[in-house]
C-alpha cells in the first residue's frame, strides 16, 4: 500500500505554519510547542532537536517519546474528517496535532487543549 504523502513532509516546514497561523490569533510560538510536547512527550530541547534535523513527520512520531494517554479525548473534524475516526495511527497522530494548534488557533483554553 502506498504512504501518504504526508508522511514524507517535514516536521521542519510544518512547525513555522503552526506557529504563524497561532500568533494570527494573538497566540505564541511557545503555546504551540506546549500542545505538541504535550502530544508527544517531547521535551523542549528535543522537540528544537527535531526541527533542526529537518525530520519528515513520520520520523518525529516514530521518535516521540510517548504519545500522551489522554488524545483520545480529543474528538473533532480537521480537513473534513473526524479524527477519532482515523484508523492509521500515524495519520491520526498528525490529525491530532492539526486539531490542537487549531484549538489553540480559536483561542480555546490551554487546560481545555491539553484535556486538563
């Protein structure tokens, strides 16, 4: 079965579009890189470590520490599909981390992004 071509992206490339799209919205870089430490156990140093080695995303989730228990409290549509839905974790994975930046993007409290 072919690989989305997704999985092949660079976390490197994606991580300045999470970071403009919060900041549109009055939010920071480093609220971002909360929800998305918070998603994969990442720790800050780690997570700036991934950016700089210009890993594709199916690398930094395979890499990621730990995915965070409480994601499947995350429920939602992000590109017109519901991300509890999602059967490849991989893909899911990715979802996830679309459907908190957006969170964060609407201006959602940061104990309700991280199911707190």
């Amino acid at each position: 079965m072919p690989q989305h071509r997704v999985y092949r992206i660079k976390f490197s490339s994606v991580h300045p579009l999470y970071v403009q799209k919060a900041e549109r919205k009055n939010r920071t870089r480093e609220e971002v890189d909360q929800v998305i430490r918070w998603l994969t156990g990442y720790s800050q140093p780690q997570l700036q470590r991934q950016i700089e080695r210009e890993c594709d995303l199916e690398t930094f989730f395979a890499e990621a520490p730990a995915i965070n228990p409480n994601v499947t409290l995350i429920r939602g549509v992000v590109c017109g599909v519901r991300v509890e839905d999602i059967e490849d974790p991989l893909m899911r994975n990715i979802r996830y981390m679309d459907k908190l930046v957006d969170e964060l993007a609407k201006g959602k409290a940061m104990d309700k992004i991280l199911r707190q």
